[in-house]
C-alpha cells in the first residue's frame, strides 16, 4: 500500500469508493506528506508508545503513526469510512479501528483494555468544530494521558497558550493551561487539506502535568469562577461573578455568589473589584475560588 499523503493518491481512494465529504463531520484530509512527517517527528513516538487518533479520515496519518508507534488505536465516527481504513490501514497489524463517536466512548476503558492503562499519546487531526469538547473530555475523564499532539483551527491553537490581558485569552486559554503545557510546534496553510478549509491551521501540543501548576481546592468550582468570569468579557470580574457565578456546596445545593462576598474576597487579594476577568492569571483564579 503506497502512503496516501499527496492529493493524487488521496483523491483516487475518493474516487474508488466514492465517498463523499461529510460536512457535518468537519472533515479536511491532510495531503502533504512533509506536513505528516514533521507531526509524527514532533510528537516524538516511539515503539513503546501507545497513540489514539481521533478522526483518521482515510488512514493518511494513520500509516505514518502505525509505522513509529507500538500500538495505534484509530477512532473514527464516520461509518462510511470504516471500509476504507480497513483496505489502506490492513497492512499494519499494530492498528485498532473503531467506529465510534469519541465524544462518548469510555476512552479510559480502551485505554485499560489495549495499553493495561498505561499512559497514552493523542495524535490527530481534529475536527475544528468540536475542537474544545474533544481535548477537555480528554483531560477530565482521567484517561492517563502522556501528551496530545493536535491539528486544530490557528485561531484556537493561540487561545490555547495565551496569557492574561489579550483578547484571545478565556475559559478555554486556562482550563487548558491548568491539564498541561501548551505549545504551537507548526503553522499549516489550508492548501495542505482536501477539501482546503476556510481557516488556517496549526499544530499544537499539549504536555500533561503530572500535578496541577496550581492548587484548586475544588476544581469544579475554580472552573465555575472561570466561566462565570468569562461568560460576560464586558462586565467587571465583581458583577460577573456576582451574576453569574452559582455551584454546587458540599450538600450538592446551589449556592449564589453576591457581589459583597466578591469583592471581599477581591480586596483580600489585593485586587481591585472593577478589573475585568481577563487580567487574572491561572494562579489567581485558583486562589479566588479557594477564598470563594
């Protein structure tokens, strides 16, 4: 089986099975080989590594990675194209391929079943519409994680690693920020997909901490503080908090938060009550819902 990482070779698997692109799917096929080359190089795979690719396409990447790694398991949603990874991926006797929806499979199931559940690597080339679902399951439901190298929108890559005071910083630059270290390894023009996306695109990893860089006394809550902080980017951190911020206390009943106790707690900080949300690093929102 010759790679599938030129346009020729992608379109001709197209044509032979006549599949058709599935909008609602996101899918955009990679087609340049020195791209795939330098993500499989970046993401530092080895024999002893067990890797997850979350929406393999037609097992472009998939032959790159099962060629460096010791175990490759390759998730994909599309049902329609589970006959053509099983014709371009049947060489590779080191391949899993499962037809599933990765939002809602057990993942720390598979991941105890084809690795004993030793640490897993995640490589992919993401759908850019459920981007940020896929990655925060990733890191919440416990899957013992190494790293997670991921092609994503360029747009989200930067969110991803930004600090406090720009525009692009939020809820999803700290959760991020708060599971691992985030850092963008590859820009890729759209003229390396089939069909090309409308967006540029960049490589991003994720290396997992093995403990937290700070210390949340309940994470939920920090995370509540965060949303609530970001939900309304215009409103002062107090009366973003103080309107939007409820969560659960240890009885599990919802508990308001008033703008009173906010700025207490604020002024305890040393901070001012009017600031906005995004000047507040990770380590203050941490020692803010801690005080909450």
């Amino acid at each position: 089986m010759a790679y599938l990482g030129t346009p020729s070779a992608t379109a001709e698997i197209i044509k032979q099975y006549q599949f058709v692109f599935q909008k609602k799917y996101g899918q955009n096929f990679l087609v340049d080989a020195n791209i795939l080359e330098k993500i499989i190089r970046l993401s530092e795979i080895t024999k002893d590594d067990c890797v997850i690719e979350i929406g393999p396409g037609i097992g472009t990447m998939t032959q790159y990675l099962a060629e460096s790694a010791g175990k490759v398991i390759a998730i994909e949603i599309d049902r329609h194209l589970i006959p053509i990874l099983e014709e371009t991926l049947k060489e590779y006797k080191n391949v899993t391929i499962m037809n599933e929806d990765v939002l809602k499979v057990d993942i720390k199931k598979i991941v105890e079943e084809k690795n004993n559940g030793n640490p897993i690597k995640v490589v992919a080339n993401l759908p850019y519409y459920i981007t940020t679902p896929i990655v925060m399951g990733l890191f919440e439901s416990g899957v013992p994680l190494q790293d997670i190298t991921i092609m994503v929108q360029k747009e989200v890559a930067e969110r991803m690693q930004v600090g406090p005071g720009s525009k692009d910083y939020g809820a999803l630059s700290l959760a991020v920020q708060y599971y691992a270290r985030p850092e963008v390894l590859l820009q890729v023009p759209g003229t390396c997909f089939m069909p090309r996306p409308a967006v540029g695109s960049a490589v991003i990893r994720l290396k997992r901490y093995e403990k937290p860089p700070v210390t949340a006394q309940d994470e939920k809550k920090m995370f509540a503080v965060i949303r609530a902080a970001f939900g309304q980017r215009r409103k002062t951190l107090s009366n973003a908090l103080a309107g939007g911020l409820t969560y659960a206390d240890s009885k599990g009943n919802p508990v308001q938060v008033n703008r009173q106790q906010v700025c207490a707690v604020l002024e305890k900080m040393g901070i001012k009550p009017d600031i906005r949300g995004e000047t507040l690093t990770l380590a203050q929102f941490a020692e803010l819902s801690n005080l909450l």
